[in-house]
C-alpha cells in the first residue's frame, strides 16, 4: 500500500511538472519530450489503476505513434528560436496575463470541486458493470465493445473517416508534371508496343533510317 | 439487450446515412472523372430524401436503443426533419455555385451527408458519449467544409479559425462532461436528472456551466460567437448557408434536449446561463449587425441574435417554451434558406458579389427577386403577419408566462434595433438608384427563394400543422 502511494505521488508529482515544462520550454523539441514523459507518468497513474489496457495504448499510441509525428513537425517547422528565446514575458505580456487567469479560475474551480466532492452529501450513482474476477482489462473492453457499445463505436469509426477525408480534400494536390506509375499502362505493355526495331545506315544515325 | 432489427427500426434514417456516405465516397474515389462531383450531389440530396421520408415511417412510438445511447422520440424526428430539410436546401443551393466556383468536388456532398450523419446522432443521443461523438462528426466536416475553397485564402482563415476555437469549445464541454460524471456516477441523461436533485453539489454547477458552454459555441451565442461572422464570411456561401440552417438545427436541439432531460432539477442554476446568453446574443445581433456592409457578415450577425430569441422559449423551461423554441427553430430555417437563396442570386457578370450596395434598386430590375428578399427581411425582423412575428411570439409567450418579464422586455427592445438594418435593405432594394443588374439565378436557387417566401407569407393561414407537429414534439420530452 505504501509503495503504491510513493508511486502514484512519484507519477503525478513528474506529470505535473512535465506538463508545466511543456509550456514553459523555450525550445519546442524539448516541449515535445516533456509531453512525452508526461503521457508515460500518466500510463504509470493508470497501471496503478489497474488499467493496464489503458496504460499500455496510451504508450503505443500517444507516445509511440502521435509524440513521435508532434516531433517530426515540430523539427520540420520552420521556427523562430530567437524570437522564442526572448521568452513570453517580453513579447506578449498580455497574452501571459490572461493565460495566467484563465489558469487560476480553472484551479480555484477545481478546488472547489474537490470540496464539493468530498462533502458529496448523495451517494453516487454507480453506472458501469463492476468486473468479474479473473477477466483482464483487455478482454472485458473486448466483450463490450463491439456488443454493448456497437453504436459508440461505429459513430467513432465515422468521426476517423471523416478526419481522413478531410485531410486529404484539404491537403492532397495533383500535381501533373510529376510522373505516376500506372499499373494497367505496365501490365498492357506488350513487345510490340514498346519496342521498334530501326535499321540504322552508317553515319546516319536513328534519325536517319 | 434490444433485438438487432427493432434497434435498426428506429434508427433507420441513420443508418441510410452512414451506408449512403460510404457509397458515395466509393462511388466518388472510383468513378468520378479527376475528382470532380459528378452525380454525387444529386445522388446525395436523393439519400438525404430518403432519410427524411423514413423519418415518418413510424410516427407513434418512442424507443431507447443501441444499449441506451440513442432515442428515437417525436422531438427528435422533429428536429431531424428540420435538420435534414436544412441539409437538402443548403445541397440544392450549392449546386450552381461550386461548379461556377470550380470547387465542385465529390467529397463535398459526401462531407455534407456525414456531417448530417452527425447532426441525427447528436439530435438523438441520450448519453454523453454518444453526444461527444455526434458533436465531433458533425463539427470535423464542418471544418473541412469551412476551408473548402482551399486556395482562397479567406475560405482557408475560416476553416482554421473554427477548427481551432471548435477545438477549444469541445475541450470545455469534455471537462463540463467529465465533471459532470464525476459528481453523477453515470453518463446516461436520465440516471444524471436522479442524481441530480435538490441543491446540485458545486462540482456538478461547474460541470453544466462548462457543457453549456461548449453548446453555446455551437449555436454561436454570445460570448461565444466570436467566430461567426469570420467564418461565415470566409467560408463559400453555401457552405455558410449550411452552418445557418442545418448546423444550427443540432446545436440547439441538443442543448434543449440535455437541460430538460438530464437537468430537469435544477432549473435555477441552467437558467440564469440561458438567460445571460440570451441578452447577450440578442443585444449583440441587434447592435453590431448595424454596420456592416457584406450581407453574410450581416446574416452572421442576424443569427446570433435570432439564437438569443429561440432561447427566450427555452429560458421558459417548460413544454410550452420547448415547443416554442421547435416553432422558431423551423421558421428561421425557411426565412435563412431563403435569404441565402437571395444571396447566392447576387452575381455580377458571372462573379458573387456580397456587398449589400449592390442590391441598390432591385426592385426595378428583378421586381420578383425583391419582393422575396423584402419578404424574408420583413419575417426576419419579426413584422406581422409573417412568419417571423409568429416564431417570436411563440418563443416569448411561454417565458412571460413564466414570470421573465425582463427577457421578454429586453427582446422586444433588440428585435425593435434588429428592424433597422433589416428596414434598410428593404429601403437600399427599392428607394436606391439601381446598381448593375444581377445575372440570371439556376432555376433551382430561384425555386428555394420562391418557396421560402410563399411559406413565410402564408405561414399565418395555416399555422396548425406546424404548431401541433411541435406540440407533439416538445409534449415527448416531459
């Protein structure tokens, strides 16, 4: 139990400073490698949940597949680092400000709703179908996923097609002086076609015959 | 566990959707010459029919299916009729205008159906999940379809400039959803309306600010509106004309189904949120709309403050305000089609114009054209007998009945405001010096205009239908 608690203060403790490094870093590729601690500290918090699933996809996905991409773009873009150097408090005091606020009503609100939560005078209504032992994570989201929730995951199927779809109306460009490879026009190649026998005269060259 | 078919039974206008989409997509990816839209718009606006007839395939029962995700009630074909009559017209609309344009790809019809797609699961849905997802899909095509004229760099300003507040506004209605769930024990609407009762615990007000928040950004209320009148400025104008009629649709039917079904309890705390909204949007569509010169900028303003009417009805928070928000929500659909409709008939020699200068003296060279535009305006601006007037009493009643004399006050005084500028292009079309004269409208852009204003002035006639349709409507939610 100990040992539990000394990890989840040690998770949350480096989530929350990687978080704040990731705003306060002057240079972006750093920015980009504090979230990426912060996502493995978070995937830590849902191990000690015992969402091991969660912990796992939060891994491969955010950090293997999603961080690496954030960081290609960041290291392609073309950015400024001496304008960034100069620091937020130079170049947009204002900005700092109002972010600053948003900040704190945002943490006054949580504490406030922590209080609450703790003095919750009503018992919580429990949703959900507690988990039968013996069953992994993985194996009870797959019982329900595709049954119970069909529809949730259909609808969220959608929302990804249409993610591509977008992308590429908005991004993919045609160009027609660049050379595509075309199957059919390869496989309808014959000898025939391709290939044309020249008698060449002497001195004449090709052009000659 | 509901049986597979009685499920698809009540979902099917949904489910014609999804697999209409995906049709068309294939039918776009393989068939379509270079890309170009080639019988998908048409194709699109028969399956959007479709959906819409299946809306009356069984008008009396209510069922709650796909594990309690999903309801299929009267109010919900109410609005999905409204909503999928907004995505038909804005389709119809922008036939002419993307092939003159050069946009007219595949994608944009498909974008449409799916983004309707969205709209009819957002309507229907009946637990925070299934409202999230149906948000996202509607919202993620309206960005792509916001910058569909990508190499026009203001389409472009308008698509990115959606996407990233549209990003900001989900986050807040997630963390207002997450905290919700954290003081309820459950995402349902109805197990959040038992577990909230009596005082609400602080975290759950938090919650419902947020969530209303991340609404009210979708019906562009105020303070939240501050990217209407870019976007709908930027974007093509039927693109525009979709966000005003269908979009809308959603938004607002979704907002007045999760305050009366998931906190019916709590009537005091979502209120004073509908209420300062409300003043706001009507006072800033009244006021702001006064200076502007473009007529979508105008028309952006303008649908601020008709968002901030409807919600004087639902202030009410009782049946009659429900049914009088389902009345305004149907009228302003037919008075918007309509004045975009107008809108997109503005073409100069072969390009859109979009300053409302260049109605001046309409009436002299297209009698027909502004007598409907007046029409319309006159309806917007809420004069009797039209339409309009009927929309706003409907939506005021209910909250003077209430005891919300104030709102009903202050709207009475916007709309007065409101009437300048709507006055004034009914002055510019027929006391003006006539400007150049407009092209020749498609038959199809001059068919929505004609037929939004012959509803528009005979609406008084034969209101009934429509009232009792939302009597019905609302009646379903209580």
């Amino acid at each position: 139990m100990l040992l539990t608690a000394a990890f989840f203060w040690l998770f949350a403790i480096v989530t929350i400073l990687s978080a704040i490094a990731v705003v306060t870093a002057r240079n972006p590729v750093h920015s980009v490698l504090f979230l990426i601690l912060a996502f493995v500290n978070a995937a830590g918090l849902f191990l000690l949940l015992g969402a091991e699933f969660l912990a796992m996809i939060l891994v491969v996905v955010y950090v293997g597949a999603v961080a690496v991409l954030f960081l290609f773009v960041v290291m392609m873009l073309d950015v400024d680092f001496a304008e960034l150097k100069k620091g937020m408090m130079a170049t947009q005091p204002g900005l700092l400000v109002v972010g600053l606020a948003v900040a704190a009503v945002v943490v006054i609100e949580l504490v406030m709703v922590m209080g609450g939560w703790l003095h919750l005078a009503q018992p919580l209504a429990v949703g959900g179908v507690p988990l039968s032992p013996g069953v992994s994570n993985t194996q009870a989201l797959g019982l329900v996923l595709y049954t119970r929730y069909f529809y949730l995951f259909q609808a969220a199927g959608f929302v990804l097609l249409t993610a591509m779809i977008g992308a590429i109306v908005l991004t993919l460009r045609h160009k027609p002086e660049v050379k595509r490879q075309s199957i059919e026009e390869q496989n309808a190649r014959t000898r025939s076609g391709a290939i044309e026998i020249v008698k060449v005269r002497s001195r004449t060259g090709v052009e000659g015959a | 566990m509901t049986p597979f078919s009685f499920a698809l039974a009540h979902s099917l206008p949904e489910a014609v959707l999804a697999i209409g989409a995906l049709t068309l997509l294939m039918l776009g990816v393989f068939r379509a010459k270079d890309g170009r839209d080639w019988i998908i718009s048409e194709l699109a606006i028969v399956i959007l029919g479709i959906a819409f007839i299946l809306l009356f395939f069984d008008l009396k029962s209510n069922a709650v299916i796909w594990s309690g995700s999903f309801v299929d009630d009267a109010f919900g074909r109410f609005m999905k009729g409204l909503a999928l009559a907004g995505s038909i017209g804005a389709l119809v609309l922008s036939l002419d205008f993307m092939r003159r344009e050069k946009i007219d790809l595949f994608e944009f019809p498909v974008l449409i159906v799916i983004a309707t797609l969205g709209m009819l699961l957002l309507i229907s849905a009946r637990d925070l999940i299934a409202l999230y997802l149906g948000l996202e899909l509607m919202s993620l095509s309206l960005y792509v379809i916001a910058a569909f004229d990508r190499d026009n760099p203001r389409a472009s300003e308008a698509g990115l400039k959606y996407f990233a507040l549209g990003a900001l506004s989900s986050g807040m209605l997630l963390y207002g959803a997450s905290l919700i769930y954290g003081t309820a024990g459950t995402i349902t609407f109805d197990g959040i309306a038992k577990a909230m009762t009596g005082v609400p615990s602080i975290g759950a007000v938090f919650g419902l600010v947020f969530l209303l928040s991340g609404l009210a950004f979708k019906m562009s209320l105020v303070p939240f509106h501050m990217w209407t009148p870019d976007v709908y400025e930027g974007a093509p104008t039927p693109v525009t004309t979709f966000f005003a009629s269908a979009a809308k649709m959603a938004a607002v039917a979704i907002a007045v189904r999760i305050v009366m079904t998931a906190f019916p309890h709590v009537v005091p705390q979502w209120r004073q949120i509908i209420v300062f909204t409300s003043i706001l949007s009507m006072a800033v569509g009244a006021f702001a709309a006064i200076g502007q010169t473009n007529i979508k900028r105008l028309m952006a303003y303008s649908s601020i403050g008709h968002m901030g009417f409807a919600m004087v009805g639902l202030a009410a928070a009782n049946e009659a305000g429900v049914q009088g928000v389902l009345i305004y929500m149907a009228i302003y659909l037919v008075m918007t089609l309509g004045a975009f409709a107008a809108i997109l008939s503005m073409r100069i020699t072969g390009t859109y114009v979009e300053n409302i200068g260049d109605l001046a003296g309409l009436s002299q060279r297209n009698g027909f054209m502004a007598f409907c535009l007046a029409a319309i305006m006159l309806s917007l601006a809420g004069i009797p007998p039209l339409a309009g007037f009927w929309a706003k009493f409907y939506a005021f009643s209910p909250a003077v009945n209430a005891g919300l004399y104030p709102l009903a006050v202050l709207g009475v005084l916007a709309s007065t405001v409101a009437c300048f500028y709507y006055l004034r292009i009914c002055k510019i079309m027929y006391f003006d010096d006539p400007a150049k004269p407009f092209d020749r409208a498609s038959p199809a852009v001059t068919g929505v205009l004609a037929l939004s204003s012959l509803l528009i002035v005979l609406f008084s006639f034969w209101p009934g239908p429509l009232v009792s349709a939302a009597a019905a409507a609302a009646k379903s939610l209580f």
